[in-house]
C-alpha cells in the first residue's frame, strides 16, 4: 500500500459536513499537485467512546462515512485505523512517523482543531513542525462558520437527535442517511396495503426520534433516486416491538427488495410517531403522509 505517494486528510470525519468538505478538497488540490493520490485516515471507532468508556452516538457507520467520501468527493482510498489501547497510548510523534511510513505520506491536511496521540498531546502546530521536519507538506484548515455558528459534528449531532433533519443537512451539505441491507419484518405494512422495507441502525449511530420522514431510497444496482416517507420507531398502533427500525414506504414502486442494499437519505420530519385507536385511521394517516411527502419534494 506505501508503493503510491499519499496525501492524507486527517479526521474522524462523522457526518462528513461542510467542515470535512474543505479538508477533503484541500487534500485534492495537494495530490493533484503532487501527483500523489488522495486519501483520507480515520478511526473504526470515536476515540472518546474508548477513551472516556462513554458511547459518542455517530452520525453514519464506518460504511456510510467511506460511501460518502467517495460518493460525493471522488476519494475512494479511506484508511481506517482500529482504535484501541494500543494506538490510545502512542506517543503523538510515533503515531506520525508510524502513518507516513506505512502509507508514504508526502502531504497532510487537517482542521484547525485536530489533535491526536497519546491524551490528545498532539495538537496542528506538533504536526506542522513534524511535517516540516519530515519534509512534508502540511496545510491546515481554519474553522468553517454557517450562519455564525462553527460546524461540527457535536451540533450536527444535536440537530439530528432533535429532529430537525433539514439544519441537519444544511451543515452537513448533502441528506443524513442510512444503508443497510432489507431485512424480513412483520409484514404489517403490506397487510395494509403499504409494502415497507425494513432496515436497522448500526449499533453505536444516532437514532432520530421515532416518527415519521420524506425521505429518498436509493436501490442497489438502480442510478435514479426514489421519493418514500420512512417511519423511525416501534410501531405502537401495530402491537408495538422491542426493536426500533427505519420502515420506508417506497412510492410508486413495486418489487422485492429482501436482501438488497439500501440507502435512505432523509430530508425533513413530518410528524412524531404515535398510537392510533385503529388501523383504519393509521391507514388515512399513512396516506397523508405520502401526500404531504410528495408536496413536500415538488416543492424542492
């Protein structure tokens, strides 16, 4: 993997907002400079949830953070290191000669709050002055500000965990989502006449609160984009389950999807779940839902 000269934007990197964006362009403009290849390093796990023993509930999973780097931003090459007592422990210089000589670093980016090595010790002036020693080029990107406010991970993360989907997306510059394979449900909905997937949340990502979203699905092996409404929750109205799931609705589409990859994108929060006194007045909800939804998205 060190045959190819790399240059690395460093980060964890949850949600890849706005903030990530500029990391990753700068890294871009470098490598293309240098004629190196673009890469960006981060950590399977938040380092503070090994650290502190305290889960940070992320943004995407590993896999959603890799889809949406190369996805949105072209760099398909994301190292992700295993954080554990190991690399917790490492000494801030080690951990730099250690990254440049398995990948052949000849350049590095990163924002202007980045620490790293062992106790956060390391901070961007440690890795400007190793860079500099070491003969690489270094750039650090300042804070990127929307509205006044510093973007971060930490905010989108509260707008996310109150509902507010669409500020959610505005920092983060593209929709929040969720992949996952279709897996079997109750069938409930297709007794209704509204066939659902069924999809989980990794273990460790933020749950939004449970209720109804205007989302859109993209399918495994499909180029276009599917307008659906999505229900977070337990379904209470249905007997109710132990297990929160993400059932979208997918409109004007008919298939078997069991097994496939999925991806939702959600755009905005259309109303809280709740339990309904029958499953005639669920349905008539149901409908609204898809109605309200579509004139929703016309009006995007």
């Amino acid at each position: 993997m060190a045959d190819n000269k790399r240059v690395m934007a460093l980060g964890f990197f949850d949600g890849i907002h706005i903030g990530h964006a500029a990391l990753i362009q700068k890294a871009k403009e470098m490598a293309r400079r240098q004629g190196a290849v673009p890469s960006v390093l981060t950590f399977d796990q938040h380092p503070d949830t090994f650290v502190r023993g305290e889960p940070v509930p992320l943004i995407n999973s590993p896999f959603d953070r890799k889809d949406i780097i190369g996805r949105l931003f072209g760099v398909h090459e994301v190292v992700f290191i295993h954080f554990d007592e190991r690399v917790m422990r490492m000494h801030w210089e080690a951990f730099l000669e250690r990254v440049v000589s398995d990948f052949n670093v000849t350049g590095f980016v990163a924002g202007h709050d980045f620490t790293f090595g062992y106790k956060g010790e390391g901070n961007v002036d440690c890795l400007v002055k190793k860079s500099r020693e070491l003969g690489i080029e270094c750039e650090i990107i300042p804070k990127v500000e929307l509205e006044g406010i510093t973007v971060s991970s930490t905010y989108i993360r509260e707008l996310i965990a109150a509902g507010d989907i669409e500020r959610a997306n505005l920092f983060l510059g593209h929709p929040h989502v969720l992949t996952d394979k279709v897996c079997h449900g109750h069938k409930l909905g297709s007794s209704m006449g509204f066939p659902t997937i069924n999809m989980r949340f990794t273990e460790g990502v933020i749950v939004p609160p449970y209720g109804v979203y205007a989302t859109k699905v993209h399918i495994q092996g499909e180029k276009r984009m599917r307008l659906a409404v999505t229900n977070i929750g337990v379904r209470p109205t249905l007997g109710g389950s132990t297990k929160v799931s993400a059932e979208s609705y997918i409109l004007d589409y008919t298939g078997n999807l069991y097994g496939k990859q999925v991806r939702v994108e959600f755009y905005k929060m259309l109303r809280p779940e709740r339990k309904f006194e029958s499953i005639e007045a669920l349905k008539a909800q149901i409908k609204k839902d898809i109605e309200t939804a579509r004139a929703y998205f016309k009006r995007r």
